[in-house]
C-alpha cells in the first residue's frame, strides 16, 4: 500500500478559484484511508472547510481505489462541475487527470512511500519510501493520522533494507 499525506489546506486552494471553480471532490477509500489523508471522514472535513471559506463544492464521490481504471466512472462529474479535487494517491490523481481531461484535476496529497500494517494493531510501517522521503524508512504511524502520530518505540518487528 502507499503512504500518504496530505498537502497543507493552503497549498490546495491555492490551486483553485472561488469566483470561477465548482469543485467535485474525488476520494479514495484505500491506501490514503488507511494512512489517514482520505477517506470518508477526510472528503466531508475538506468539503466543509471549503464551503465555510466560501468555495464552491457541489458534491463528492467516494471510490474503492481510485488507481483502478473501471472504478473512476463511478463519479458521474455533473456538468456544472469544472474542478476536481483529488483525494487520492498520484496513482489515482493521474487516473482522474486521464478520465476527467475536460475539468482541472488538483492533487491533495503526496505519496511517501510504500508500507506495511498491522490491522490488529493499527500500526502503519514505512517499507519503502520514495527517495524523496528516504529517511522515512521504518517509521511507524497510528493507521488514519496522517502521518501526524509518529511512534517512537517499534512496534512491528522487521528488516529493512533499501
């Protein structure tokens, strides 16, 4: 699964127009669910903040994996809709970028790397991070936090190696 976390709200509206946008907000329900930058509770927290800041947000769908091509025309864009805001990994950014060439597509959410869970638990473990993020490698998260609850005793016994 990827790990994700999620641009800071100014970094997002800073790529969109309140005279101008009716946004459609496109969600994720996997990987950036899990690490806490998407999902359910995610999209109605943005959509709110957005509205209560003056954006105009018509609606949202939530996909059970945006990276997954069929999955995309399950959000049925209204014609009024000319922004999409994607809550989603950049493997589904670029899907809905692909499927919705007809409206901008504005990214959320950057990917750190891959990880590993432990559902029992509900601990997320950076695997292999992207280099950017290379000194991420084996740091272990609360699932759902958003990169925001760091542990700093190990919970899920593992070698890595890069």
């Amino acid at each position: 699964m990827i790990f994700t976390n999620s641009f800071k709200y100014e970094d997002i509206i800073s790529k969109i127009d309140k005279e101008k946008d009716s946004i459609t907000i496109v969600g994720c329900n996997g990987c950036v669910r899990t690490s806490g930058a998407g999902g359910p509770e995610k999209m109605k927290e943005l959509a709110l903040k957005l509205r209560n800041d003056g954006y105009n947000v018509l609606d949202g769908y939530m996909l059970p994996a945006a990276c997954v091509e069929p999955y995309i025309h399950k959000a049925k864009l209204s014609f009024d809709v000319n922004t999409v805001i994607a809550l989603s990994c950049s493997a589904g950014f670029f899907n809905m970028k692909n499927n919705f060439s007809h409206v901008k597509v504005v990214e959320s959410v950057e990917d750190i790397g891959l990880f590993v869970a432990d559902a029992n638990t509900e601990i997320i473990k950076v695997v292999m991070p992207y280099e950017k993020h290379k000194d991420k490698l084996g740091e272990e998260y609360i699932m759902g936090t958003d990169g925001k609850d760091k542990l700093v005793e190990k919970q899920i016994a593992m070698d890595l190696e890069v």
